[in-house]
C-alpha cells in the first residue's frame, strides 16, 4: 500500500500531467497543436530520429556486448571470487552516468583529453582531424555503452544462472553439438530474458539526459530530452506544453516498443506453457 | 530611537511623493523630532507606517535617498538570483553595496538562467527567500512585466538611461550591454581570428566553441545573429548565421562545447565566441591562458539585460536602493570595470566621469559605434527560426 501511494505519487500524477498538459495551448484551452507541431517540424522529428537510434544501437550493442560478458564471467567453472567482483564492478559502472561520466569522457577522450594529447603527441596522429569527436553521436553512444554494457551484465546474469549445465551435458550425451546445444536449448531459454532486457537498456537509453547533455553541452545532439530540457528552462524561449507534448511523444514510442515486445515475448515464451 | 528615524523618513518620503501642506508637515516632523510620544504611539501613526512600509516608491528623488536609505537598511537583507561573481563584476558590486549600505545578501543560484529567474519570483511567492530583484534577457523582462511579476519603480537617474533600453512603465531598465566578440587562447591559436570569415579556415579546426547552446542561451542567440550579419544575413534573418555554423560544424571548426571559465582555463576552448564582457574578463582572471580579445569586425552585435523588482519581494526597499546603486555613477563604473557598457555609459563619458584607464581596458570605442542591437521582434524571430532549424542543421 505505501508503495502504491509512492507510485502514484511520483509515477502516475506526473504521467497524467504530462499527458494533459500536451493537449494544452499557452493559454489554457484544449488543443492539437503541440501534437502536430511535432509531426510538422522538421528539427523536432529529428530529434526523435536520432534518439530512437541511439537508443536501439546502445541497447543491441550493449546487449549483446553484456550477454557475451557476462555469460564468459559467471558461467559454470568461473572462480568465484571473479563472479562477485564482477557483479560488483557491474553494479558501480551501471550506476556511473550523468556529468561525472561525461566528464570522465572529456577528460580521456576530449580535444584535450589524455589519450587524445598521447595520441597526437607520442603517435602524432590526432582523432580529431581523421573525423572523430566525442561530442556528437559517436561520443554519445560509446559514453552510453559505459552504463548499458554493466547494467545488461546485471540483469542478464540471474538467467544465466538458470541455464543448467545438466541441459549441455544432456545435450551432448544425445549428440548435439555446441551450436545445435544453442539453437535449440540455450537460446530459446534465455530469449525472453535477453528481450527484456534489451528493452530496459533502450528506455534506460532513451530517457537518459544529463550525459548527454553535458558532453555535447546540449547544442552538439538534438535528442528529445535535451529539447525538452531547453522548452522548460531557457534563456531564450520557453515552451511547456510543447515540453509536454514531447514528453507525450516519448510516451507513445515506448509504447510502440511494449505492443512490439508483447507479442514477441509470448511466442518466445510458448515452449514453457 | 529607530521610531524617531523612521518617523523622520516618513517625513521625508511624505513631503517628495504626496506634496502635502508644507507647513502642516513641518509641523508633524517637528514633532516627530521632539519625540512627542503621544503622535508616535498613536494608532493613526502605526497605520500610517505600516502602509508605508507596505508601498515602496515609485519614483527615485534625491530627496527620497534618506527615506529608502533608512527603510532598506531595516529590512537589512537582500534576496539576490542568478549572479555570478564573474559576471559583468557582480562580485565586486555586490561587495561595494554591503560595504555602503551595511545590507546583507542571501545568494540563490548563481548560474540560473532568466527563465528560473522569473519562475522564482512565481513560485517563491510569499516566501521570505523570494528573489528581490532580477537581472534578465529583455523578452523576459517584457513577458514577465506582463505576466505581472514584476513592481514599478524609476529610478532617479532614469532621464539618462538611452529610451530604447527601459520600459516607460517602470517594470524594468535595460542595465549594461555588450557586444559579441572573439576571444582566443594565445598559446594554441597562433594568428589572431578578426572576423567570422577567419573562424572558417582550417587552421581553427576543434577550436570554435560559443558561450551555450543558442536554443537555451541569449548570448549563443547573440553569437548566431552576429554571425548572420557577417554572412550577408540580417537581423531579420538569422539563417545565414546557422548556415554558417553548419558549415564549421561539418568542417570540425565548431565544437559543441559550452565555454566556462573551466574550458578557458584548461584550453578546451581555444577560441571563444562570448559577450566581450565575459571574454575580457577572462583576460584578467587567467593570465597562463594568454586570454586575447576583439570585436569580428564583420558582424558586430550587442544585445542588453534588463534589471527588475519582484513586485511581491520580501525586501522592496532594498531592492530600490539596489537599482538606485546600479543606475548611480558609482554603480556604472563597477559594470564598466567588470567590461559591461553599462546603460548610462554615454551619458557618463559625456559628463567626462569615466576613469581614463578603463576606457582604454576595452577594444577600441569606434568598432563599439558599429554596433547593433536587435529589437524585441527580431530576438522573438531569431530565437523560432532558430529552434527551428539549429538542432536539424548543426546538432
């Protein structure tokens, strides 16, 4: 019960806000268009362009980065204390995000980071005049990379744990090799938990904010929070309801992924009914 | 005592603002003065004092500095809002204010922007850490005069101020202005960039960085506008100034980096498109940096802040006495050494008040007389058209 009052709280009335206030014009009455605003406007689509993409590259890339990882850490035969330090490691590098890792990035791998100053002075080849940056998309997405890989580590290794080492011993005893052992066991066991997952790393990905905004200084990546950032609390121009009507925008593509993952989530799970 | 002293400036207020019977009022602030307990007890005086209170001036005289001396100095604080100490002198004005008037200053968010400025004054209402005064981006002042937000007053060197920079209503005066100017890191950028059109070489590449993101920031509005004017745009249209930046973008002149005085100082940002004020200071505060400064001779632009009185503010009084220190001759030169052209500026250098070395900190006054300032209409313009386009051309 408490924490139903906490959800709603802190959950479901700013939801509601968000979603009334997106069908609300600058002086109160009910209205579209902040909506079609949104469809009709070249920068705003392109702004949810780039952040779905971002999203999807840093969720299957550090999906399967992390499964990969993680399944090489805590399989069967792993000393212990590697698998606990591990899943320590995972916990903290999940958790480093926002300025300091885009500070951390700068640092290394800004104009003046240190490997950037090794590079063009010990090896005299600059990145940044061979077209690389990390204050844009790449920059962006190998910062995100930081958090998504741990955090599929975290989530991933319970269901990694559940796969048995009977089922491969099994397996092989009846003459399946490695990849039949994965095609028809491993995989179909494990698919719906690394779905799952994947989805969380895209929301976590989506609704990121503060990284990006403090690598890019919020001019270097039009990603929909950063416009919403810069609707509520500008110098220049303030726009709530069209904050909101973003906000709305980001509601109904994590939607979209939900009435996508659905479906899929019962056909991969159809084998365990 | 401090009955006696109020009872005096009520006295002083009363005679400049309702013009009463000047005999009727000698008499009272005779009697004031003998301290006749039987006026400053009675009932008609205590009302009378709490509506003063209550009612700040209207206008700055003279003859009401003892007044709103006295009455701000009771209140004995002020609530001040997103100034930073390195900002146009801030810090050195702040400390002149205290060391003058004995008045304390409770500082919220040194690094907010016009928008959390006025937000404070909404949603602080009633509270005793409201904001007393602003200093804001001028669409701010005019949607915050017309949101209501903000108290009358002029102050007494109003008749000075340039009139295209205050409103005629009181709600807020335009305060200093600047112009937008190149600043450049000595030690990494060997020939010094003049103009928008050096900016583009390849010898500035990773180098270009602007004061914010022109979707959030006035002065990234300013560094565009002033980049369209030297790109055959005009203040009416700011394209050719994103045009411009989706160039350096693309050729990896620009990078998106907010300057600070951090990236400054560690040379993140070799060159700096900023406020002169900012950039000159920077020249004094980071010495190593060889911090060097000038006007792009082809876009030269100057966009000014507007100071304001919250209307429901804790400390009214103060807040008076703030502006009328910021408008007095004192106050402007404290801008001026902070390398703000404060609003009175040419009605000071006609009054020969300005100290010679100051003048001479600053580049050069005939690039300065090229200057142009964009109206409200143009700023409203600028800023749509560039929402409109920044983040799919340049982002």
């Amino acid at each position: 019960m408490p924490f139903f009052a906490y959800t709603l709280v802190f959950l479901f009335l700013p939801a509601a806000t968000v979603m009334v206030g997106a069908f609300q014009g600058a002086t109160g009455g009910y209205t579209f268009d902040n909506v079609t605003e949104i469809a009709q406007t070249a920068s705003l689509r392109h702004a949810y362009k780039e952040s779905i993409e971002i999203s999807l590259v840093t969720a299957l890339l550090g999906g399967l980065l992390g499964f990969l990882i993680a399944y090489a850490a805590i399989r069967d035969g792993t000393p212990n204390w590697i698998r606990s330090a591990f899943a320590t490691f995972s916990g903290v590098a999940a958790n480093f995000g926002g300025i300091p890792l885009a500070f951390a990035f700068i640092a290394t791998l800004g104009t003046i980071g240190i490997v950037t100053q090794f590079l063009a002075n010990q090896l005299h080849w600059n990145p940044y005049f061979h077209g690389f940056t990390i204050f844009g998309k790449t920059g962006v997405e190998l910062a995100y990379l930081y958090f998504q890989i741990p955090l599929m580590i975290l989530v991933i290794a319970p269901a990694i744990d559940g796969l048995r080492q009977e089922w491969s011993e099994a397996s092989s005893n009846l003459g399946a090799n490695r990849l039949q052992f994965w095609r028809h066991i491993g995989l179909p066991v494990l698919f719906p938990s690394l779905l799952g997952a994947m989805i969380l790393l895209f929301g976590n990905a989506f609704a990121a904010y503060a990284t990006a905004y403090s690598l890019t200084s919020g001019t270097g990546l039009p990603l929909v929070p950063i416009l919403i950032g810069a609707d509520l609390s500008g110098n220049v121009y303030t726009n709530p309801h069209e904050g909101q009507a973003l906000a709305f925008g980001m509601f109904v593509v994590l939607a979209a992924m939900m009435l996508f993952y659905i479906p899929l989530q019962r056909r991969a799970t159809r084998w365990s009914r | 005592m401090e009955d006696y002293q109020e009872q005096e400036y009520e006295f002083w207020r009363r005679l400049d603002e309702e013009s009463l019977d000047r005999r009727k009022l000698l008499r009272r602030g005779l009697a004031a003065g003998a301290g006749l307990t039987i006026f400053s007890l009675s009932d008609v005086a205590l009302a009378t004092r709490a509506r003063v209170l209550a009612d700040p001036p209207l206008r700055g005289t003279p003859g009401g500095m003892k007044a709103l001396i006295a009455a701000a100095k009771k209140e004995g604080k002020l609530n001040d809002i997103a100034l930073p100490d390195d900002w146009a002198n801030y810090g050195g004005m702040i400390a002149a204010f205290k060391k003058k008037y004995g008045i304390d200053f409770a500082r919220d968010n040194p690094s907010g922007s016009s928008a959390a400025e006025n937000q404070a004054i909404v949603s602080l209402k009633g509270d005793p850490r409201a904001p007393d005064c602003v200093d804001v981006g001028p669409s701010f002042a005019v949607a915050g005069a017309a949101a209501g937000l903000y108290g009358r007053y002029f102050v007494s060197t109003y008749k000075t101020i340039p009139r295209g920079m205050k409103d005629t209503r009181g709600f807020w005066t335009g305060d200093y202005w600047g112009a937008v100017s190149i600043g450049y890191n000595g030690n990494l950028v060997q020939n010094a960039p003049r103009t928008f059109a050096d900016l583009a070489k390849s010898e500035y590449k990773n180098k270009v960085a602007i004061n914010g993101s022109p979707l959030t920031s006035n002065s990234a509005v300013a560094v565009v506008l002033a980049a369209s004017l030297a790109n055959g745009g005009s203040l009416n249209n700011v394209g050719p100034g994103i045009d411009y930046f989706a160039k350096l973008r693309k050729s990896g002149n620009y990078i998106p980096v907010e300057t600070t005085p951090q990236t400054v100082a560690s040379g993140q940002t070799p060159i700096s498109l900023d406020w002169d004020y900012n950039n000159l200071a920077y020249v004094k505060e980071f010495p190593a940096a060889k911090w060097k400064v000038g006007l792009p001779s082809d876009g030269v632009y100057g966009g000014y802040y507007c100071q304001a009185i919250n209307a429901t503010g804790p400390h009214p009084f103060a807040a008076r006495l703030w502006q009328e220190f910021l408008y007095s001759d004192q106050g402007q030169i404290l801008w001026l050494k902070g390398f703000a052209h404060p609003a009175r500026f040419t009605d000071m250098v006609g009054r020969k008040v300005i100290p010679k070395p100051l003048l001479a900190a600053l580049p050069s006054a005939a690039i300065y007389n090229k200057v142009k300032f964009a109206s409200q209409g143009q700023l409203t313009k600028a800023a749509a058209q560039i929402k409109a386009e920044w983040s799919s051309k340049v982002g």
